[in-house]
C-alpha cells in the first residue's frame, strides 16, 4: 500500500453542486484536514489550474473531502476552500501487482462540467497536474508475492418468467412477476461497502426476464427528488442531477470491453451508451461519453413519491420500471442468455454525480470499473 500526499492552492472557488448540510459531528471529522500551514516533510507543487500512459486507479471518490458516510457528494468541495487555508486530503491506495517503472499521480479540478485548464506547472497535456512522480521497482523476493483474493462481488440468480407473463410499464410493481423477481437488497456506499440506514439516498433493484426482454425495476429513496432537464432532452448528463443507473457487460468477464449503461431520470428522460473500453471512447471532459448514439430502446414509466422540484415538501423517492429488449444488446455473445449464461451488471441510485450502488466499487475506479459490478446467473424458466 502507498500513501500520498498532494497539497494545491485554491485561488478561487470552483462550480460544484451545492455543499451537503453536514452535521456538527461531520463537520468537526473535518476540521483536522484545515489547517494553517503545510505539515512538515510535504512536497510542494506548483501548479496553476484556469487557462498517457493506462490508468492503474481513479480516486475521484476517496479521501476525507471527497467521500464520508451519510454524505451525498464530497463534504468539503472546492467552492467551500478559502484562500490562505491549506486543506490536507490524505489517500492510500494500492499499486496493482505487475505495475514498474515510473507512476505518476494526477490531479485536477473541474468548474461545473469542465476540467480546468492547467496554466503553469507539469502537467500531462490533458487538464491533468503531475502532482508526483514514483519509481516502482520490481519485487525481489524470491518467493512469488501471496495472492490477495478480492472482495467479493454480490450474485443474484434472475430465474425466466413464465411464457405469457404479463408486465404492464407503469412505474407501478403491483404484478405477481415483480414479486417473484430477483431482489438486490439495498444498496451501499459504493467505496466502503456498507448499508447505512441513516444515508441520503437508498435504493434496491428488482430483475426478471422472458424470452425478448430484460425487466429491471430500481426503487429510489430519496427525500428531495429532482428533474430539472427540458422535456425533451437527448442523452442529457443525467448523473449530474437525481437519476438511477444500470451497467450491463454481457462478457460476464469483467474486462471492462463492450458493455452498456443505462440512466433513466425522475423524468423519465434517458442516456444511454456503448463502451467499447472502461470509459472509453471519450471526447472529453464534457462529452461524448461512449458511443452515444446506440440505443437501448427502452420502454419506461416513473412514479414518483412525492413533488418533484419542490423541496417544501419530504419526498420518498421514486420508482423506475425498464423493459429492454435482448436485441439492442448487440455486443452479448447470447441474446436472449441461455440458463447458466453468467452477465456482470450494477445499479445505482445517484444524485450530484454520487450515490449508492448494488456492488461497491471501493476505490477501485469510477462507476464504470466492470470488474466490480455483481454477477447475475441467469435461471431456467420458472
């Protein structure tokens, strides 16, 4: 394991969503990260924000100012820095077996949707700060390194519905098909793994199938439910407001090649994407993200429990009922999957581009890291 250490300065604020209501609990955990000057023995950069080789790791979720539990969003974003202070933001993080040579930490900082450019200092040419570089030398035991077994991801076994079945999409779980379906249980928080009743968000999914379509229902909870897109919207960013996901790689291998995600909004508005690669193609800090214009040609309804847009009231969430026909899922190497078949998929609950999630990710990369999303065994027909 490695601990690093990166100490910027902040000479403005930048455009994040709006700072989360902590308690004083929570915001006392933080105020040993604010300090008045640099602890000794750090490295100081310089670089200036406003104007490749693989990535082994994302930490875009982890560190005290980014992630803490019961906390939607990073708990001391940029917009609340102020100049003069030096904010300490400690991470440790492994280095995957195999990696040497040289490996660098990058970082950045975004207003709104867009990266910051980098205006003086090293960086790599991509809004991204060389923020240190490490020599990683070869193991010289001569014993093979021990085998670190990874967390294990959840499985759920998504039995075939009787020919005939009926589901009617109305954002309404009331058919006996949606209680005989295969229940996630909550989700957790995507970096520790843990269920916290006391969290924002929440959520569970519900899968089932028959012979042309995919079924999934997630049930949201959240207290504060927003839509704020135009009506009519295509492929909206809707992770930047209160959305649900679903991951499918189809390969069951978790590489991370040919997979699809699915948004489906409060409003019933949708993105959906092809990726050939983890996060890939991408054409840039705003887009496109993946092959936007394949289509999962999926049926939705929405119902929501509460007003959206309007937080004078305590909404309950909301609940989105999909129906994805197997043909728009043209990368699978079997579609409809036969009995055995065995798919890695993820849900999620999010709001201001976090969440909760059916498998967690803990800080292996973003949402997109396919090697942790759960695994479904599809059954035989019931």
């Amino acid at each position: 394991m490695l601990r690093a250490a990166a100490l910027l300065a902040a000479s403005g604020c930048v455009g994040d969503p709006p700072p989360p209501e902590l308690t004083p609990a929570q915001q006392a955990a933080l105020e040993r990260y604010v300090v008045a000057a640099p602890p000794a023995g750090m490295i100081a950069g310089s670089v200036d924000f406003d104007g490749r080789g693989a990535m082994v790791g994302n930490l875009d979720s982890a560190g005290p100012l980014r992630a803490m539990d019961r906390v939607v969003g990073p708990p001391l974003p940029p917009s609340r820095w102020r100049r003069g202070q030096v904010y300490l933001d400690p991470l440790r993080f492994p280095i995957p077996a195999g990696v040497t040579g040289e490996l660098r930490v990058m970082v950045g900082l975004f207003r709104g949707r867009d990266r910051l450019a980098v205006r003086g200092g090293p960086d790599d040419g991509a809004l991204q700060a060389t923020a240190l570089r490490l020599r990683v030398a070869p193991a010289r035991s001569s014993h093979p390194p021990e085998a670190v077994a990874p967390a294990p991801v959840p499985e759920l076994e998504v039995r075939a519905q009787a020919k005939g079945t009926l589901i009617v999409i109305d954002g309404v779980l009331d058919e006996p098909a949606w209680q005989s379906a295969a229940p996630t249980g909550p989700f957790v928080h995507p970096g520790t793994g843990r269920y916290s009743a006391g969290q924002p968000l929440g959520g569970s999914a519900r899968l089932t199938r028959d012979q042309q379509h995919l079924y999934v229902a997630i049930e949201a909870e959240d207290a504060t439910v927003h839509g704020g897109w135009p009506a009519d919207a295509v492929d909206p960013h809707l992770w930047e407001k209160d959305t649900v996901e679903i991951m499918i790689d189809p390969d069951g291998d978790g590489d991370g090649d040919d997979y699809y995600e699915i948004q489906l909004s409060p409003q019933g508005l949708v993105f959906d994407s092809q990726f050939d690669h983890y996060n890939q193609p991408r054409g840039g800090p705003s887009g496109p993200f993946g092959h936007e214009e394949w289509s999962a040609q999926v049926e939705r309804a929405v119902k929501v429990h509460g007003t959206i847009d309007d937080d004078s009231d305590r909404d309950r969430g909301y609940t989105v009922e999909a129906r994805v026909p197997w043909r728009a899922l043209h990368k699978a190497r079997r579609s409809p999957p036969a009995p055995g078949d065995r798919w890695r998929m993820n849900f999620y609950v999010m709001q201001d581009n976090g969440g909760v999630s059916w498998s967690p990710i803990l800080g292996q990369g973003n949402f997109h890291r396919a090697s942790r999303f759960g695994r479904v065994v599809w059954g035989a027909a019931r």
